[in-house]
DNA sequence: ACCTGAACACCGTTCAAGT
DNA sequence: ACCTGAACACCGTTCAAGT
C-alpha cells in the first residue's frame, strides 16, 4: 500500500503528536499526562504514540528542546542588553517549562536521554553567562562560580511561584552582587 | 483483645515503619520505592502501611521532617560560625537529602501537605539567612533578596551533582557576592 | 509502513473479612 | 485495634494481528 500517498506525512503527523504533547505537558504537566489521555487528544491508540516516540521520555526531551529553541532564537536579541536584563527576559520565557523543571530533575536519574538534556542545559546556561561576564571584562575562571549561582537562581525561579516585582528584585540583586 | 499487650506498641511499630521508609527513600528515591517494597523490607502487607499513613506524601513529609529536624538540630550548634561555614555545612547535612529535593517539587503542585512542608522549608531557610545577615549589620529590606538566593542556590547545590571544591568555592563567591 | 485491541506487569489505594 | 487477601482503577509499554 503506498502509504506516501497518505493525507498526512509521517513527519506532519510526528509534529502534530509533539504539538499536543506540548500543550499538554506544559498546562497539566508530566506525570498528570498519561500517554492515555494524550492519545485521545491526539485521536489515536495510546500504543500508536510508540511508532513515533520510544518511549515518554523522549517525548518529554523533544517538548524541552522545542521550548528551549523557541525561546534561545529570541535570546540572541537580547545579547547586546544588560546582564539584568537578559536574565530577567530569559526568567520570563522559562516561565512556561515551570511545570517540566522538577520532572527535569526526577527523571534525570531514571533517564538517559533526559540526563543527557539536563547536563547540556546546565552547560549551555552556564556557557552563556560566562560569555556575557567575559565581554564585560571579567576573567573566566571568576566567572564560572558566577555563572553556577545565576544558573541555579534562574532555576529556583523557573521552579517555584515568585511574583514579577519578586523576581526583579531578585535578579537586580544577583547582577549587583555579582559583578 | 487486648492490643496494649502487643509485643511492638503502636507508636514504637510506627517508627520502624518510618525508618524503613526514610532509608529507601534517600537510597532508592520516592518514585522508586513503591508501598509494596516498602511493606516487604517492612515485613507487612502492602495494605497495613495505611492503617499508620494517610498515603504515601504523608510519608514523604513524614521522612523529610526527620530528616530536616535531625539536620537543623546540629545546625544550631554553627551559628556563631561565619556565613561561608554555615552555608557549607547545610550544604553538606542536606545532601542526603538530594534524592528528594525534585520529589519535593514534584508532589508540591498534587498533594497539599508536600506543599505546605515546602513552603515552609523555604520560609524557614530565608528567615536563618536574613536573621543571620541582619545580626552582621544588613537591613532587613536588603537582607531577604539575598536570603532568597541563598536558598536557591542551596536548592540547587542540593538538587545537582556538585563536587566538595564546586560546592566550596560557590559558596565562597555567593557569601562574598552578598556582603 | 502504519495502526490497533488485547494483554502484561506494575502502581497507589480501598474494602470486606479476619483476629 | 490491627492486619490481610483480593480487588479496583490506573499506569507505561509490548505484541500479535490487521490494513
């Protein structure tokens, strides 16, 4: 059967499954979306999820790494702005995988392929700020305890409910303090 | 029957029970360890650990407050110490606490006490931090931003693996950054 | 190649029944 | 009062069978 002919690429219909998979994740989060109840949004059986995706950890890696693309693609506006600033944006944007951070860090250990995710996240963050402290004229071995706390403060605020005033005030602190 | 002539009372069976749970727990994770393991290493059906449990968060809040009271009771002992030794030594009690720190975030948004416990961990950890900047001279105003990211950085020290050196030489910069 | 119904081994929890 | 066997409604995943 020529199943090219098909009204719906194989690709189409992956991204369509990723779609929902997104919107469901990040409204009601991970462990409260089955692979049931995603099926059933998406019309299809809940076994037919696994001829696209090996398994729900994959598709919780490519949800993160979608979101995480959409948002960094805007970042690079935001380079030549002050450090406050750019924190603040990027709180902002990560904003919207608040509900995936904790399951981030529960499934690292129980997954590869999210280990793998988490570690690259940590290091790209960490990169990023070291870079932006460099310009700025400070050393990278000074930069890179530096860039550690402001990586681990955007995650505190990318995981827990915090105020928009709150999370200014903290980040303007954070800059002040670090430099 | 006369129950009170049991070998093993009430109270003293409930405490094996915890001691079980809390040693499963941080070796194996709460996600790990199902009731059913739990009531094997216990030696009792699955189903008696909810005649001393409402469910398994109670025993979540029930293993991370001995755990964090055992933890705090020796802390009292540092508080003359300076800001850096303090933070190191929470550091270093609560890393056992590591397996649990993502539960913690995981359970919050579904089960109300895991919630409560949380904020309440926070309040208190912010209110040791801003008591102990306050008693070195720091308004209080000032104080609370940066008790704030105190907390999330030993949040993070906590949740991440991090070397003994890593973990020094953060806190040496986080202290130095906010004085 | 793509999709499904049925089944598997688990999970946390409940309930009726025992002592 | 305390404990259990059996059952419930779920979960993620697999497999044989269909087209």
């Amino acid at each position: 059967m020529a199943r090219t002919r098909s009204p719906v690429t194989y690709p189409e219909k992956r991204a369509r499954l990723l779609e929902v998979a997104q919107r469901l994740f990040l409204k009601d989060g991970y462990e409260a979306t089955s692979m049931s109840k995603l099926a059933e949004q998406a019309s299809v059986a809940p076994n037919t999820l696994y001829w696209y995706f090996a398994d729900k950890d994959a598709l919780l890696v490519e949800v993160l790494n979608a979101t995480l693309q959409r948002g960094m693609s805007e970042y690079l506006a935001y380079v030549e702005e002050p450090l406050e600033v750019q924190l603040g944006w990027l709180a902002r944007v990560f904003e919207e995988l608040r509900p995936l951070v904790s399951t981030v860090h529960a499934r690292a250990p129980l997954s590869a392929p999210v280990s793998v995710w988490h570690a690259n996240f940590h290091a790209f963050m960490e990169a990023q700020f070291v870079e932006q402290m460099r310009k700025r004229g400070i050393s990278v071995e000074r930069a890179r305890p530096s860039a550690r706390i402001a990586t681990f403060v955007l995650e505190g605020l990318m995981s827990h409910e915090c105020s928009a005033e709150e999370r200014d005030t903290l980040i303007r602190t954070l800059v002040n303090a670090l430099d």
